[in-house]
C-alpha cells in the first residue's frame, strides 16, 4: 500500500461517515460518558464524544502509535501523509537508480 492508498481510504471513510454515528454504548461507557456530563456539567453528550475523539488522536498522534499503524497498512508516516509525499520524494533518494555494488570497483 501507499501514500496514495492512505489517501483514497480516508477520503473514503470520511463520506461514508456522514454527519451522524450512531455508537452502541456498553455499560462501562454509559457510566464512564454519565461521569464526564457530570463533571462538565452538560446534556450535549455528543460534545463529550467529539472531545473524546480529539483526545484518542492526539494521544495516538503523540505517543507514535498512529505511525506504527500506518506504516504497517500504508508504509507511511503521518508527516508523510501530512506533507503529501515520502521521505524518499522529500529527499530525492528515489530519483537515482540503484548502485550496483558488485561492480562499483571493477575496472
């Protein structure tokens, strides 16, 4: 897979997601979500659920778990999509041709 793959995938996901996601809640989340409405004083569970979103991609993004996905899938990193191209792109190291190294010394 590659940059473009990851790419097409998430512009993919993103409109097959909609405005609205209906999410089946089990009993620790109901409790753990009634907890944060509480705390946060707020009926508008949905602004819990966007924050909670928010904080499981920072974390993913911060602690690299989201490039260890990614490149396992995509053989990409995350500055990689960001950027729009590879390091190999970004470096130039895919514009020369491979150096034989069996040859290099012969005469």
């Amino acid at each position: 897979m590659s940059l473009d793959d990851l790419n097409a995938d998430v512009k993919d996901a993103y409109s097959a997601l909609g405005d609205e996601l209906l999410v089946d809640l089990d009993r620790e989340t109901r409790n753990e979500l009634a907890m944060l409405s509480a705390a946060f004083d707020t009926d508008d569970e949905s602004e819990l659920v966007r924050r909670a979103v928010h904080a499981l991609y920072r974390s993913t993004v911060d602690t690299g778990d989201l490039d260890f996905h990614l490149r396992q899938g995509y053989d990409v990193t995350y500055d990689e999509y960001l950027s729009g191209m590879t390091y190999e792109e970004m470096t130039g190291a895919d514009q020369y041709p491979q150096r034989d190294d069996e040859r290099r010394y012969q005469m």
